[in-house]
C-alpha cells in the first residue's frame, strides 16, 4: 500500500487498531462538524481513488472527529453560485455527488463509524456504507426542503432502500430527525452503542471482515450492490457462478482445515 500525500480535513490510518488490510478514513473538520468542504471533497476523491487501486486492501471505516459524524454539504459551498444556469449547477452537483458516494464503487466492505449527527449529504455517506455502526443518541436528518433544496446525494434511493418507503417519506417530506437507536429500529442503521463505544465497535465489526477469506468477501458485497439481486433467478445464476470459484480456491481448504482445528483460519486470496 501507497503511503498518503498532504490531505486537507481528512485523515487516513492504515491498519488501525493493528487490522492488517484495514484502513480508517476520518472526515477532520470539527469545528464545522466536518461539513464537505471544498478542500475535503478533494482529499476524499484523493483517497477513494487510490483505494480502488489497492489490491490487499479488506476493509474501510468511515468516522468523523469530534461529535459529529458529517452535518453534510458546506454551506458556503452550497451557495456559492447563486446566478449559475442550471445546466451549471447540475454538472457541478454531480461531480460532487461522484466524489462522494464512490465509496459504493469500492469492492472492499466498508463501516460507517456514525459518532454523531449525519445530516443531509452526511447521512447519505453512512448510507453508502455496507455496515453502520450509529452512536445511540446520534442524530439523522435529511432535511433538505427545510432549506429549499430539494434532496440530493442519491437520498432518494438510498433511504428508502434500507428503511422502505415509509420512512423515506417521513424523512425527505417533514424533515423528521431520528435517533441513532430509532434508526437501528427502522433499518437505516446496524446497530447503534453507546457513543464512546461507535469507533471500537465499527473496528471490531472491520477486525471480523477482514479476517474473512478476501476473495469470497468481495464476491459477496459484489452480490448485494444496488440492494442485491433483482429476482430469485438471478440470485441463483450469480450465486451458480460466484460459489464455484471460491470452493476451488486454496481459501477454502483452509478455512474447513480451521474449523476442524477450532482455531481461526489464515486466508491469503488464493
């Protein structure tokens, strides 16, 4: 793995907590509630881009500093071209919304450490994460006609894919706000813990991933993306493809040859 360059309200650890093939991605502007700044944003694609090219790479948590998690887009940045046609503002939107939401593109799981408020673009970063770990009084809001916008940052799809129609209405339409324990209740979260506990749960959970044999994990987070498999047919077809693969691998004979053992199994991706 490639060292880092000068990252702007960003942070990258790699191997955190010593998870070998784990790396740790805090958003770093507290005293903005690590709103996306413009400077963010780019350390963001910075990052994301040289993750998808790392081969030994198992598993990502996401978190931010301070209390909040993310309290979604800057508003100086928002509103920074109020004359702007458009056509120019749609490019620049979804630019933006790229940036951010390419950490689906990733083919490694990644974990939401959700420490604090996600509002908005923030909640929608938590929500493109495969695993969300939400502190229990954390709060989760899209209140995006609250300010005149209409919502952004895929909320749309993204909500009422892992909440259901219901909420996703609640949410967008009243602006209501949860708790990171009545989002666990309606299946925008994983699990939610105490505060002071979000990030050592989230590494806990990347520990458990990342000792999975590697191939078998990515084919299976390759299985669930867009919410998984449209038909049962369809399951089947990639499950007929994707199974046989992994029983041909080395990984396999190793992770029976453990259980057997009662120990834990030592995969390499072969």
């Amino acid at each position: 793995m490639q060292a880092w360059g000068d990252l702007d309200h960003l942070a990258v650890q790699r191997e955190p907590a010593g998870i070998e093939g784990a790396v740790l991605v805090t958003l770093d502007l507290p005293d903005r509630r690590n709103a996306m700044s413009e400077a963010m944003t780019a350390s963001w694609d910075a990052v994301m881009r040289q993750l998808r090219r790392e081969q030994d790479l198992r598993v990502v948590v996401v978190t931010g500093r301070g209390r909040a998690f993310c309290a979604g887009g800057d508003f100086s940045w928002i509103g920074a071209k109020p004359g702007a046609s458009v056509p120019e503002l749609r490019e620049r939107m979804i630019a933006f919304y790229g940036t951010w939401l390419s950490v689906r593109d990733l083919e490694v799981p990644t974990v939401a450490a959700v420490n604090g408020a996600a509002i908005g673009a923030g909640l929608a970063i938590a929500l493109a994460c495969d695993v969300r770990v939400v502190a229990e009084d954390a709060r989760l809001a899209a209140p995006f006609t609250a300010l005149g916008l209409h919502p952004g940052m895929a909320t749309t799809w993204l909500i009422r894919r892992a909440a259901g129609d219901t909420v996703a209405r609640d949410m967008l339409l009243t602006g209501r706000a949860f708790t990171g324990a009545e989002g666990v209740a309606c299946g925008l979260m994983s699990r939610a813990v105490p505060a002071a506990e979000v990030v050592e749960t989230a590494l806990a959970v990347a520990r458990t991933v990342a000792g999975a044999a590697p191939v078998a994990t990515r084919l299976t987070k390759a299985a669930l993306g867009s919410g998984g498999p449209e038909t049962f047919e369809s399951a089947l077809a990639w499950e007929a493809i994707a199974q046989p693969v992994t029983l041909a691998m080395e990984d396999l004979q190793e992770g029976l040859a453990a259980a057997q053992d009662k120990r834990a199994p030592r995969f390499t991706g072969r």
